[in-house]
C-alpha cells in the first residue's frame, strides 16, 4: 500500500486530457446522446482523477470539484436557488433546469456569467432576493463522496463556502440593488447543515469549504459575516475535520485574524504563491494545534515549482506550525493549468523540462511532502535544479534589441495627437457610416469542415494553395453574409484562426505552443494558453494578407482584427522571471507593427480587442492603479501612430466593468463594443450615473453565448435603453461577443433581427426629428 504523505491538491481539471467532457457536454446538448452516456464519461473521468492521485501518494483528495459547467451553479442546484423563470417546481434538480440556467433555453435566456476573480475561468452568478425559497435540492456533494468511496478513495468534499457564495452573488432583477445578501446568510445555512449532516453520515473525516472571498478588501461586516456562519455551523461540523481554503492573493491582517478565530476549523489553506505575505502574518501570529495548508505549488501557471526555493519555504513553515501540523498544497485549484505534460509530444525537450500541468504538480506536491517526512528523492531535486538553471540561462530566452526598446516606451504616454471628437468627424467623412452602424464583434460560426480545413493544413495533409483556396472561399461567404444581412462594417469572420491569442502566438517569437494544453473557461469551451517563455517581437505581418483579401471582396469597410497586448498577456501562461508588464509592454510594441501595416494596407478600421484587460485587474485596490496605468498605456502604445481617420476599435466581455470606466475612457479608442445584454445592461447604469463618454460606444444587444435567438422588438427594446443615457451618434448596434461557438442556424436570424431592430430605430429617429 502507498504510504501517504502529508499532501493535499486543493481541485483539479475536469475537461478530462482530451476534452472528453467537453465532447460529451456537446453531444448531450445537441441531443446526439443521453444523460446517461454524459454521466458515464463524468463518471469515468472522476474515477481516473481520484485513481490518479491516490496512486501519487496524495493523502487529502478533493471530491466534489467536478462540474458539468460551474461549482458556482453547483452550489446554487445544492441550496434550490432557481430563478423563477426557470419553471422549477422542486425535488432534485435535473440536467434541464441545470442547463437552462446556464445557457438560457429556447423562452428564457441564462442566468448572468462573469469571470471566476482575476482568471479566465467563468461561473454562473446566482440571482437571489428576499423571497427566494432556498431547499436541499442537490445531493451532488454527498453522491460524489460516496462514489470515490466505493473506488477505495476517502476524499476530502468540497463546497464553496456560504459567505463567499453569498458574496459572489447579485440582486435578483425587481430587487433592490441596495439589498444585503448577507441578510440570506441564516437561509442558506440550515441547507450547509443538511449536508454536512449526510457527509458526516456518509463517513467523511474532513470537509474543505472553499472561501475565496477572504482575499477581498472586505468590511468589517463582511468579515463578521464569516464568523457568525461557522458559529451557526460549529455543532454540524463537531467531529470533522474541517479547512478553510483561501486563494489567488494575500489575506490582510483583519481577514486573517478573522480566518483562524472561526470556530469548529481545524485548518487553513493559504496561497503562498499570489500571497507571498501572508507567510508573515502565519509567522506572527499561528494558532497551536491548527494544520497550515501550504500552498506553495502553483495552481495558476505551467512552470515548475522551484523545489528547492519551496522546499526551504516548507521547513521556515515547520519551524512555526510543527511538522505533524503542515501540509504541502497547490496554491489553488488545478483547474486552471492544463492537464498532463505526458501528452505533449511536439514541444522540444528543452521547454518541455522548464513545464510542470496538473499532473506534474501533483507529483511535486507529493516529491515536497516526502522531502519534509525525511524521503527525498534526491534524484527528483537534482533534475528539477538542472531544469530551473537551464531556463535561467538559456539564450532563447532573452533578445536585447527587445528589452531595449521595451525600456525606451517609459519616456512617453503614447496618446495620439487628436481628441476623439475631431477623430471621429475626420472617420465619419470618410466611411460615411449611418446612425446607429451594426457591427459583429469578429469571429463567424466554426464549421467542422473549417476545423478539418485548419487541422489537415496542420497535419501537411493539404497543400498551402488548398489550403488558402479553402479559407478565401470562407471568407467570400461570411463577406456576402453580411452584404445580403446588410451589416454597415464587416469581418472577415476570422476562419484561419482557432483560437484568439493562439493565432498571434504562433507567430510572434517568445511563445511556444501546447498540442492538448487545454484549459477550460466556461461549460464545454475550452482554451489552449500560448507559454511565454522568452522576449516577444513580431518577424513579419500576422493579419494583413487574410485582412486585404476580406477587403478587396467588398466595398464596405472590413476590420483588422487584432488581439490586443494585455489580453494576449492575460490569456497566456507568462513568464515568471520578469514583471508582467515588461512583458505586456513587449507585446504592444509587436501588435503596433501590425496595425501599422494594416493601415498601410488600406484598412481603416481596425479592432484591438482588449477582452481580458477586467480580468487582469489586482484583486484588491490598492494594486489597481498601477496595473490599469501600464495595461491601458499598453493598449495606447499599440495604435499612437496611426493617421486620425483611421478608425481604432477595441472589445471587452464578460466583466464588471463599471469601476473602471475611468480607465476605458483613457485608453482612447475610437470605438468599444462591450458585453452588456447577459448582465441585465448593468453598463448602462454607469452612464444614468453621470458618467460622460464621448467615443463610439456598442453595448452587446443579445447574448451569443446562449442559443436562444432574441427578436427584433426585444432588440429594439435594448437600443431604446441605450438611447436613453448614451447619444445617438455614438452609439454602436452588435452583439455581446464573437460569434464563433454559434451555429449559423442561430447566428442567420438573430443578425438579421439586430438589423432590422437598427433600421426601425433609425426610422423612428428620422421621424422624430
């Protein structure tokens, strides 16, 4: 038997090592296949994940961290709390009602997506009010403990804690926005106890309740708020086991003098990673006879854990809490990385040994484990030694023309030489655009045939001629797609790229590129992270070919479509050997050679999306400034050179963007499209506050993340609330995102519905005048 050490994986991937969840998901949602086939590979999946990690030595398993779309909505099934427009009448709830809330259905649209804290990761916000009637009405916790179970794993369930549930959520719509959510708290928590009841019945030993929540700049209410919760809950959880898991920043001083005075705990999980000084706080200040679960393997990037560097972190730790009291942890949930090194067969072996995925870290986290218990694999250190000297000193890495011009941007702040206003006049004259232009966002639907045309390509299965042939063709059907739909400036519909930031990767120097490094971000969509390994530079043009040919097809005007720097920097796996915005600010100058040439090319409008420049946000204020200082100034450096009559537009989805509007008004773009439809138009609020915003602006007037095609009153119904706080010849009409994960079933009809929404408008306007 497996001797096991003191070793504990805080959650893991649950896509599978080829995506096969996400493939069944897919084939249950187009009705290819049935529950049961989805619950089998669920099934099969947990049980290799529970194999896995029982065979690595670990001794404190996670259970209940797998989901079929969010642990979010997982906890939100568990307390009953289904919007009503869900037609939910009870009992336990069903892949239907689960579904619905998360992808909307044929009458109802989803529930509200945003991203999981600083990360790529989504979930689905809970809805709640005061008249929300919470029940047990999913067994899922219980059911997955006892399954591992009966495969000989004892895990460790996991639920996301009350407050932070609490917390994370948002005001039904009819309710005010001024209401407590914390006042739901003694609602919720009789449900905690029910299942912590059938856990402990169940034969569990010990139970993680992950309280993320704890990393915020919280008030002293919030944070009494967690100590009245594990009052309530202390006689529940007598005769358990019981951690507290914290992630993604430091605590402060208060949260974490609230953390180890909560009662009925028995340890703490911290990320000694992304909080590197709460180690003082622990040093300070350790409540004897408590268990520390040291997160100091990294949950959130690729690169091998410095074993050595960790290692020594460990016995400082040891020294403070006892050696009988440590346990060696990821820093977070493994979700985050991909999933096996073992399956990369193309990246070279150099690369390959400065990288550890999901189950490399559970190897280091037990190699850490047994090193503290006095068994080190002394082989195992020396390896990883060799592998962190040779990236330190490998010359691909660095490349000085690079870092010299990086250095030279700091002297400037890269604002173009014209206001908005008189850019915007010079754009007009010469697009000679309508009211209320329409617009989509970028990407068109991506066929199979298209996916087969990209992978033969790949695999030197088609010629680079076919292979052109094929994608020009695809272009000339999306172009006369939007003639016949009568759309005011084009896309080429992106059909060469698959993947966002992995197009510009593949062509910049620095990256290197994963074949099965998938990572998932909301329900079945999953994202392959480019690794930025060294300098970025761009040796020749990435777009201008696919963007001329578009252009030459059609009279209107086509987009460039770009990423931009803080997004291709937020949507990778970074370098860790350098502050990040060295490496954003590589980046911007390598994207501003594109749009340049772009501009050269003829185009004249050209999108930079920022997508993820929300996501990269600090988690707690005090941080903000600086990072909005060099993610904005990093956007600006990308298009400063361009002449005024060149129209510059940028993209951002899926965010709270409302406390840093501040900040998008200073990256000075032309025109910015945003998600707002699936938000209950919470942007708009921002603008009835006051705030002025002199640029083109397109909030998403339908969500394309669910299948459900809206009409044109409702369409028209959204612009109307637009036109009430936003100035009509600003205003922008498309949707919230590409439309790629769509089907052309769907995307045909809900375009052609946004476009008869904007000509009604315009009527309307033309006849109020």
């Amino acid at each position: 038997m497996i001797q096991k050490m003191a070793s504990h994986i805080v959650g893991y991937p649950r896509m599978g090592p080829k995506r096969e969840l996400k493939f069944a998901l897919e084939s249950f949602w187009d009705k290819k296949s049935s529950a049961e086939d989805l619950q089998k590979v669920a099934a099969d999946l947990r049980s290799s994940i529970w194999k896995q990690m029982s065979d690595a030595g670990i001794k404190y398993i996670p259970s209940n961290t797998f989901s079929y779309y969010d642990q979010v909505l997982d906890a939100t099934s568990m307390l009953g709390a289904v919007p009503p427009r869900y037609g939910w009448n009870g009992g336990e709830i069903g892949f239907d009602t689960y579904f619905s809330m998360a992808r909307g259905n044929a009458s109802v649209p989803a529930m509200e997506m945003t991203k999981w804290f600083d990360t790529n990761y989504h979930f689905i916000v809970p809805e709640l009010g005061p008249d929300v009637n919470f029940s047990y009405a999913s067994h899922k916790a219980v059911d997955e403990y006892k399954e591992a179970k009966a495969l000989g794993v004892n895990t460790v369930p996991v639920l996301i804690g009350p407050v932070s549930y609490l917390l994370l959520s948002k005001p039904a719509k009819g309710v005010e926005k001024t209401f407590s959510l914390l006042s739901l708290l003694p609602k919720i928590l009789p449900i905690y106890k029910e299942v912590i009841s059938e856990l402990k019945a169940a034969g569990a030993s010990w139970i993680q309740f992950d309280e993320p929540t704890l990393v915020l700049d919280l008030d002293s209410h919030k944070l009494q708020a967690f100590t009245a919760a594990y009052d309530y809950l202390e006689s529940t959880l007598s005769g358990l086991n019981v951690l507290i898991e914290t992630y993604f920043a430091d605590l402060t001083a208060e949260a974490y003098k609230t953390l180890i005075g909560l009662k009925g705990v028995t340890a703490y999980g911290l990320d000694l990673v992304r909080g590197a000084q709460t180690l003082d706080l622990v040093k300070s200040n350790f409540p004897k006879g408590k268990y520390l679960f040291a997160g100091v393997v990294d949950g959130r990037n690729i690169w091998a854990n410095d074993l050595a560097a960790s290692f020594s972190t460990l016995k400082e730790l040891e020294a403070v809490v006892g050696k009988e009291n440590l346990v060696v942890s990821t820093s977070c949930s493994l979700l985050h990385t991909a999933v096996d090194l073992v399956n990369e067969t193309k990246l070279d072996d150099e690369i390959k040994s400065w990288l550890a995925f999901a189950a490399q870290k559970v190897v280091e986290v037990n190699a850490l484990a047994k090193a503290l218990a006095g068994q080190k694999d002394e082989a195992f250190f020396s390896a990883n030694a060799a592998a962190q000297a040779s990236r330190k000193s490998s010359p691909r890495v660095t490349n000085e023309a690079v870092q010299k011009a990086a250095a030279a941007l700091k002297g400037s702040d890269h604002r173009r030489a014209t206001n908005v206003s008189a850019r915007l006049d010079a754009q007009q004259k010469k697009l000679n655009l309508p009211i209320l232009p329409t617009t989509t966002i970028g990407s068109f639907p991506q066929t199979l045939e298209l996916r087969r045309v990209r992978r033969e390509f790949k695999a030197n299965k088609i010629s680079e001629d076919d292979y052109i042939k094929a994608i020009k063709e695809e272009i000339k059907k999306v172009v006369d797609l939007q003639e016949e739909l009568d759309i005011d400036v084009l896309v080429h519909g992106e059909p060469e790229r698959n993947d966002m930031v992995e197009y510009f990767g593949e062509q910049l120097s620095g990256f290197a590129f994963t074949v099965n490094g998938w990572v998932q971000s909301y329900g079945s969509r999953c994202v392959k992270p480019p690794i930025i390994y060294g300098d970025v530079s761009r040796p020749k043009p990435m777009t201008v070919f696919w963007s001329s040919t578009a252009q030459s097809m059609t009279a209107r005007p086509m987009k460039g479509m770009l990423t931009g720097p803080v997004t291709i920097l937020n949507w990778s796996f970074v370098r860790n050997d350098q502050p990040r915005f060295e490496t954003c600010y590589q980046i911007a100058l390598a994207i501003k050679d594109e749009v340049e040439d772009l501009e050269k090319a003829g185009i004249n409008v050209i999108q930079i999306d920022e997508a993820a420049l929300r996501e990269g946000l600090p988690l707690r204020k005090s941080e903000h400034a600086f990072y909005l200082k060099w993610a904005v100034h990093s956007f600006r450096i990308t298009n400063c050179g361009v002449q005024d009559t060149t129209q510059i537009h940028t993209h951002m989805c899926y965010s709270n963007f409302n406390d840093i509007i501040h900040s998008i008004i200073d990256m000075d773009a032309d025109v910015i499209t945003i998600e707002n439809s699936r938000s209950d138009e919470k942007l708009l609020s921002v603008f009835r506050e006051g705030v002025k915003y002199g640029a083109g602006i397109g909030p998403g007037v339908y969500d394309i993340h669910s299948p459900r095609i809206p009409s044109t009153e409702e369409i028209a119904d959204r612009i109307n609330k637009m036109l009430a706080v936003l100035e009509t010849n600003i205003l922008w009409v498309n949707p919230d995102c590409g439309l790629k994960t769509r089907k052309y079933a769907e995307v045909k009809p809900a375009l052609n519905n946004m476009v008869a929404a904007a000509k009604l408008l315009r009527t309307q306007l033309a006849s109020a005048k």
